[in-house]
C-alpha cells in the first residue's frame, strides 16, 4: 500500500522542489571511518582537496566530518545505517528530526555539499535474510518528506547502494534480472529514483569473484584483456565489471527502465589479507577500472555512455572492521591509516599520482618488539590478548608479514597493541616479553606502524549511538515508542 503515499510525495516535491541537473562525471572515495588510528577530518578534507577528488560516500552522518567537509566545495553522499531503518520507517518525526541534525544544520552558504542521502548500506543483502528489505521505501518516503520540508527536495536526491547480489543472472549478462524475492520491492525503488531523478546506486567487486571462486579467471578481473572472454550473442565482455554491470542493465531493462543512470557506489581491490590481495593487484585494478571508465567505451549494453560516477572503496585502511568475511576487509585503501598513498595511482583528476597527507602528527619514533633475551614458550595468550584488540590480519595467510617468522609475529603482534595503547610503556610489558625499541624492525614489505596522536574513539560509531538515543527520545515522546514498566 505505499502508492498512494508515493504520490504524494512526489506531489510535494513537484511543488517544492527545485530541480539540479546531474552533476558532472568524476572519481569520488568512500571514506570510511572503522579505525582505531583516526587522522583529523580537517587533515583528512585536505588531502581530499590536494588530490583534487570532488565527490566523497559516507557511511554515517559523522559530525566532526560533516564539520570538516563545510565550505570544502566537496560534494558528499551521507549514509543512514541499517541499523537506523527500523526507527526511521515508523516514525515521520524521528525522520524530520534526522534530516534535522544530520542534512539542514550542515548546509546552505558556506556548508557542506550534501548531494545524496543513502538510505542504508547493501540492505536487500542475501546475508540479511530480508531483514532491512521491507524498510527501505518507508524509510525513503519518511526522508524524502523530511527533505521537502527542509525545502531540500529537488538537491538532495535520495539512493540505496545496492550489493550486486540483488541481481543475478543464470549464465550472460543479457539474462540479468533481480532476486525474484526483490522483483516488487525493486520495481519501487527504481519508479521512486526515475521520479526523483536519482540514479541506481550499485557495489561491484570483481576481487570477491576471484576470492570466493577458486575456477574464477583472475586475468578477467582486470582489465587487460582475456582469454576467458564471454560471448553473450553479438557482445563480447573481456573484464568481469562490464558484464556484473550489464546484468543490472538488463535487470533495469526487464523493469521498464534500461536507461537509469548508473552510479558506482563501492568498487576496489584490497593491498593485503588474503591471496592476490597486494600493492601491486590494487594499482593495477584501480588504474584499470579509471583509465577503463574514463575511455567513454562503455559497455556492450551501453557503448559509449559519458564516464559514469565511482566511489574508489576506499580511501583509508580500517584497522578495526569486522574480518568476518576475511582479513582483506581492513586493506581496501588507497591510503595507509596515516594518509600514506600505498602506490602510485593517477585519479585522473589533475595529478598524475596520489599526494600524501600532510601535517600528520605521530607519535615518537618507536616501537614495541620481542625481548630478544626472554624465552617465548608461553607467548602465545600475549599474542591472542594483542590481537583480540590491535589489527594482526597482515600475518594470516597471504598477508604482507605472513612471513616474517615466529619472533617477527610476536613482535609485530605486541607493536600493533603498543601503538594502539598511544605507545603507553605498560602495554609493552606482556610479563616481561616485550621490550621498546628506538630501530624500527620493520622487513621489506612487512611495516611495523607507529600511531598517529589523533587517536581516539570511533567518533562514527559514537555518533550513531547518540543519533540513536535521539531518535528514540522524539519516539517516546510521540508516544510512538513506551519504555517498559
């Protein structure tokens, strides 16, 4: 029963809304914030700026981000967390008060450029089991009424990246079409964004293709060119993005709307964790993936298109993201934690390769090793607590320390906790394990990091919690939501 609600917010936003055309084409950055070692936003926005990248995806409504971003001229795409759905579906007001706090205080002159609104990541997931599905066009119709009477409904656009698996297709890309489970929910969303003149937002990661499928070609997820190449009637796909992206044209095309605009919300290629995750398989699928979309060739099903709009995922590495799907999940950046560019990569954006940050402060020159002199027969719960907390991914299996050998990995494991712990001296005791070194141990390819002074809580984390108990208090006091007895 949600048509006739659409209408009329499509009503609202024919009279209200003032209509922006599309924005011009370029290489935007997820910035993600799941990290245990945080540069400043202000230190952040500025290497945003020196590497000349104009568009940048949020996962949260950060504040102290959406601070840094104002007067920037960097247009955003602010995320509401999934979590977030449930509230925001039932509650015209705890969506007003959203819009609020996290679209209104931020822009107008001077302020930030707020261009899209994400209403939840990858919610129609498979892995979420429908548990966010039926959410999604509630939420939106909440937001977008917000939106216009904040008098932001024809700037602000609404969107819902969407993981590839939300299509599928049984052998070509010309065969594409949505989950059957999502087919009525996806007719929805698509007549929402053509009304609204939003575009399909979509992650695509040719890097878990090869992971998660042994038989996978690994040449053809790049894009130099194939031996596995796949004919689909007259057209020819040579990379696995083009055909990924065409089985959601022709999703789209079954739908009624084969000429939706297309946005690449997330797509990368991780520098360690894992088997074929490195420096140099992440330079060559990035630059591939940008000379590849800046060429105007398109795809077999759209030759030609203007160069679409991409998100590189991302632009740091997260130190303290989830390993659950596998160790690479804390590699994606292009940047190290510390805004050091991993590798040479040229955005296309005015500088032939990528700019470090500047005015980083670290913390002294030094590091947390094992005792040569002490015998390390017991080390291994040392070894478990440190990497219960500080990230240790780079010494599973396929990562860049894997091979640094026994005393490497306890040294590396009781430095990452060291710096972790703002090289606090008792974090380095480990009964007498550990001992501070002024030399850093670092080995070829395998860095020992030292901590930046910024350090300090997961502010995005804090801050959905805050939105949270605020948005919970407006339900209460709505008498929408009754605290028990």
């Amino acid at each position: 029963m949600l048509e006739p609600r659409f209408s009329g917010v499509l009503y609202l936003w024919l009279l209200c809304g003032t209509v922006v055309p599309m924005v011009e084409s370029a290489i935007g950055v997820n910035w993600g914030t799941i990290s245990s070692h945080r540069l400043k936003p202000t230190t952040v926005v500025d290497l945003l700026r020196e590497n000349k990248i104009s568009k940048v995806k949020l996962f949260e409504a950060d504040s102290d981000v959406l601070r840094a971003l104002m007067g920037s001229g960097i247009q955003v795409m602010v995320g509401i967390p999934n979590e977030m759905l449930p509230l925001l579906s039932s509650s015209p007001s705890a969506a007003d008060l959203w819009v609020r706090q996290n679209v209104s205080a931020y822009v107008g002159r001077g302020g930030a450029d707020i261009r899209y609104v994400a209403v939840g990541n990858e919610p129609f997931l498979s892995g979420y089991n429908g548990q966010y599905q039926n959410l999604v066009m509630p939420v939106i119709l909440n937001i977008q009424q917000s939106l216009v009477k904040a008098n932001l409904g024809g700037y602000v656009k609404l969107v819902v990246p969407c993981n590839a698996d939300a299509y599928q297709s049984s052998a070509l890309p010309s065969q594409g079409a949505f989950r059957p489970e999502l087919t009525q929910i996806m007719t929805q969303l698509v007549q929402f964004l053509n009304s609204n003149g939003s575009p399909f937002v979509v992650n695509i990661y040719p890097f878990l293709s090869l992971y998660d499928n042994k038989d996978f070609p690994q040449e053809y997820a790049f894009f130099e060119g194939t031996t596995h190449a796949v004919q689909d009637g007259s057209n020819v796909y040579t990379n696995a993005f083009d055909g990924n992206y065409d089985t959601l044209v022709a999703a789209l095309i079954k739908l009624g709307y084969g000429q939706m605009p297309i946005v690449i919300g997330e797509i990368g290629w991780p520098s360690d964790g894992a088997i074929g995750a490195n420096t140099t398989a992440a330079k060559v699928f990035n630059q591939g993936f940008i000379n590849h979309v800046a060429s105007n060739k398109g795809t077999p099903l759209r030759p030609n298109a203007p160069p679409m709009d991409a998100y590189l995922f991302s632009l740091f590495d997260e130190g303290a993201k989830s390993t659950l799907p596998g160790n690479f999940e804390r590699h994606w950046g292009i940047f190290s934690f510390d805004g050091q560019a991993k590798y040479p990569l040229n955005l296309l954006l005015g500088n032939k390769e990528l700019k470090n940050a500047r005015n980083v402060e670290y913390l002294p020159s030094r590091w947390c090793v094992a005792n040569p002199s002490s015998d390390l027969t017991n080390v291994v719960n040392h070894m478990r607590l440190a990497c219960s907390v500080a990230d240790c991914t780079t010494l599973n299996y396929g990562g860049s320390c894997n091979e640094i050998g026994e005393k490497g990995n306890v040294s590396y494991a009781f430095n990452s906790y060291y710096q972790l712990q703002m090289q606090d001296s008792r974090s380095c005791e480990f009964d007498g394990l550990g001992i501070v070194t002024f030399l850093d141990p670092s080995i070829g390819d395998c860095r020992f990091l030292v901590g930046v002074t910024d350090k300090g809580t997961d502010s995005s984390s804090s801050q959905t919690t805050y939105q949270w108990w605020i948005l919970l208090l407006v339900l209460i006091l709505h008498g929408i939501f009754l605290l028990p007895m």
